[in-house]
C-alpha cells in the first residue's frame, strides 16, 4: 500500500491549505508572485509545500476568481505570475476579520500575551 505513504502529510496539509491559500493571496496582493519564490517564502515560515501541491492550489485560486495570472519574461525564461483580483481583495479582508475572531476564540490570554512578548523586537 504505497499509495498511502503521503497520507499524514495530506492531513496536515488539509488544515493548513487555509493558511496557506491566505498567506498567498496576502502577498499577490502586494505584488506579482510565482511558484518558486512561494515554495521559498513558505518554507521560511515553516511550510513545506511542493510545486505538486502548490501549482494546483494556484490554479484553484485563479479558478475561484481571487487570482488572476499572466506570463511574464524573466532572464529568457517564460514565468507564470499571479496578482490578486477585485474579489480576491475583498475575501482577504473578510479573511483577516475571521482570523482575528478566531485567533481571539482558539487563543488564551496568556498565550496571546507569550505570541506578543516572542514577537516584539528585541533591538
Ligand atoms: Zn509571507
């Protein structure tokens, strides 16, 4: 049963694919993006995601509406590049209003206090 090897990974993947979907729609809407500087730009902030997992997510977003993508040249390569639409602005900022709400539900005092004091520069 081969076929079942990925299957903790998908799980996981199931609960954070909102977050992800979020955190990419954050940054096309500041500017254009591709798959590679995403898959590095998610990996820093602790999220392996392959290209098999993220092009699908981007062509789902791109489906929905929330991204709209052109091909651009960059160093004689063509790249796909996706900027947020209208509708996709307007679902992030419904989005940061459920994560605030949610954050204020899941999170206890305390550990909203430990996020805060762990997040304020030390310099
Ligand atoms: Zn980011």
């Amino acid at each position: 049963m081969g076929s079942k090897t990925g299957q903790k990974a998908e799980e996981s993947l199931d609960l954070f694919s909102g977050f992800i979907k979020l955190h990419v729609l954050h940054h096309a809407s500041e500017h254009s993006v591709y798959g590679l500087w995403l898959i590095e730009e998610l990996a820093d902030h602790g999220y392996r995601v392959s290209p098999g997992t993220l092009y699908p997510l981007l062509h789902s977003l791109e489906k929905s509406q929330l991204l709209k993508s052109d091909n651009q040249l960059h160093g004689g390569k063509i790249r796909r590049c996706y900027t947020i639409t209208a509708v996709g602005r307007r679902h992030l900022k419904k989005a940061k209003l459920q994560l605030l709400e949610l954050m204020s539900e899941i999170l206890t005092k305390e550990e909203v206090e430990r996020l805060n004091a762990s997040l304020t520069p030390t310099t």
